[in-house]
C-alpha cells in the first residue's frame, strides 16, 4: 500500500491563520514542514480518508489527481474532516471526464451531511453512491478488506478508526481518536499492524491514556501495547499525526522526542509505502 499524507494539522491548522502564539509565529517563519493542512490521507492514488475544506488546495499542491479516487472514507463529521459540499465539484457539468461514481463510507450523521449538500443540485444522487458502516462489521473495496473500528473522540456521535487489509499488509488509520475504546482494543488484540497512523494532536501532556485526541506519551504507549501481544509488531512502523499549535512543538522538537521510540512525525506530503 502506498500511504500520501495530504493533510496533518488539527481542526485549525498549523498555524492558525488567526493565532498570534509563539508556536504559530515561529511556524510561519520557519515553514517547510511547519505548515500543515487539515489531516487526510490517499491510499494507492485511487481511495482517500476524510475530505477536509483544504482538500482543493492539497491536490493543487501535491499534484493528486482526484478524478482517479473513487472511494471516500469518512472518520466523523467534525469540519475539519468533512466539506461536503466542495464533493460537488466533481459531478458532471463542474467536471469532466469523470466516469466512475464516487462511493462515500461512513456513520449516519456522516452520509447525511453528504445528501443534504448533494440535494439542492438536482440528477446528482446517482454519481455517489453511499454506504452506511456498522462498527466493526467488514466491507471490501475489490481486494482489501476495511474494518471500521470505534474511536475514543466525540460522544455525539459514532467515530471510526480503520483497519485496512490489502495484500498480506495491515494498516490502521487511528485519528480522530484518544486512548481507543475496549471494543476496538479487543478488536485489534493479537493482530499483525504494519503501520499504525495515530493523532497526537495534544503533544506532551503526561497522559499515557488521554481521551479524546492522543498525546506524545499515548502514541508510545499505543506502540508498547502492538508490541506485547505480536512479536511481529516490534517492526510496526508509528506515524503520528493530526497536531495542533497548541502543543507548541514544531516539527523537528516532534522528531527530537519521537525518534528515540522509533516513532516517525508525518508531514504534508509525506509517502510511505508498506
């Protein structure tokens, strides 16, 4: 699988556009991997996680060429991971050329968010086609397999984690999430886990089990607990992702905290292939 990190800020980026803190002045000075978009990643060129409102600008970027992803999968609806209505870009008459439909994946709340912004348009509802998750409950996009697993993130509603399946390789996409729930720690006990994407949003905090978003000391003890029930999980590659200006940590003091744990930091733009 080949993993494209096109987003990996929080919900208000990093910077914020409209923070004077120390941590986003020094970002927007030193630049490079300090700039971070709102989190989304494309798998295999051709399936993408979450739809944030700078997806538009992420493709421009990284010269991702949208038409050929045709599966969406959607974590929650919190705005930083769902701009519904920017999807409607990509129906006939704004677009061309575009011949597959767009098959959506997610929770209630999620898909009805994507009709109502598909509804005012009229003859579009058979260019997406929308499928509805059942928390740990299978479905297959061709050959992979995709478990939706439960997230420790919003009580309002159903968020999901994804555990993905291709090819002998296991992912799991973790973010929106803290500390997961016991469920998906049953869920996951004993299985192989070739990558593991985890937000760690909240930088240092001291929590080992932080609700919600995870912490620098979550996503190592995250990686401790892969390591206890696998021996094949000592090579399990860390990613942590999804931070926000308020840990006040910029990329390379990540690096400097992470690296020793074997953890990497992803970046905007980052490819990892497992």
């Amino acid at each position: 699988m080949k993993v494209h990190f096109l987003g990996t800020a929080a919900a208000e980026g990093f910077p914020n556009v409209f923070c004077r803190c120390q941590t986003c002045r020094d970002a927007r000075k030193a630049k490079g991997r300090n700039i971070r978009t709102r989190s989304s990643v494309v798998i295999d060129d051709q399936w993408r996680v979450d739809y944030p409102p700078d997806a538009y600008y992420q493709a421009l970027r990284d010269d991702v060429d949208m038409s050929r992803v045709n599966h969406l999968l959607l974590t929650h609806t919190h705005y930083d991971h769902l701009c519904a209505g920017d999807l409607l870009s990509r129906i006939e008459g704004f677009a061309h050329g575009v011949e597959q439909p767009l098959n959506i994946y997610g929770n209630d709340l999620a898909l009805q968010q994507c009709r109502t912004a598909f509804s005012e348009e009229s003859g579009i509802q058979q260019q997406f086609n929308m499928q509805r998750l059942i928390p740990f409950e299978a479905f297959w996009i061709g050959q992979t397999k995709i478990t939706p697993l439960l997230a420790d993130h919003d009580p309002r509603e159903t968020c999901f984690l994804f555990f993905i399946e291709k090819d002998g390789t296991h992912l799991l996409y973790g973010n929106d999430s803290g500390w997961f729930p016991p469920a998906t720690w049953d869920w996951l006990e004993g299985r192989r886990v070739d990558m593991a994407i985890l937000d760690c949003t909240v930088g240092r905090n001291g929590n080992p089990k932080s609700r919600n978003h995870m912490s620098v000391e979550t996503v190592i003890e995250v990686k401790k607990r892969f390591q206890a029930w696998h021996e094949e999980n000592t090579k399990t590659k860390i990613i942590a992702t999804h931070f926000s200006h308020n840990c006040g940590l910029l990329y390379q003091d990540l690096v400097d905290i992470l690296a020793p744990y074997q953890i990497e930091v992803a970046y905007d733009g980052l490819v990892k292939h497992i």
